[in-house]
C-alpha cells in the first residue's frame, strides 16, 4: 500500500514529476528498491503488443509486503515513479 507520508516525503528531481504506476504483478514489486532505475513497458493485451514507455525511470517509493496470507491484490500494485 502506498501511504499518504510516502507521497508527501517524496520529493521530484528539479524538472521532473512524480507519477503512480500500477504494475499488473503485484508479487514484481518484491523486486523493487527505492531509487532503483528500470524501463517501463506498456502493453495493450487486445492488441497484443507492449511498447517502452520509458527508459531509466527512477523507482521512488514501493508499497509495504503484503500481510502473511493477504494474497496479492488482483489489480496489481501501485509504486511511485519519477
């Protein structure tokens, strides 16, 4: 889950915006660190095709682990983005 202090103490590189990103595989973000750098794919399941939607993205904040036997959200999660 993402909290109200992660966004509020998170803080944008000058000319940069901060933005949610939703991943489709909530269990990925266990691979996630803050300040991370990774390349965002976006991809169009009707017309099965995924496109990079950004390179070197800088991972800023990462929901905390799911409670034991919570499950994974079916909507996947949310991480902040710069």
């Amino acid at each position: 889950m993402l909290t109200e202090r992660a966004v509020v103490s998170a803080r944008a590189s000058p000319g940069h915006v901060l933005a949610p990103l939703r991943l489709a595989d909530a269990e990925a973000t266990a691979l996630l660190r803050a300040g991370d750098l990774v390349d965002v794919l976006a991809a169009d399941p009707q017309a099965e095709q995924a496109y990079v939607a950004g390179r070197g993205v800088r991972v800023v904040t990462v929901p905390a682990p799911a409670e034991p036997g919570a499950g994974a959200d079916p909507a996947g999660a949310l991480v902040l983005v710069e």
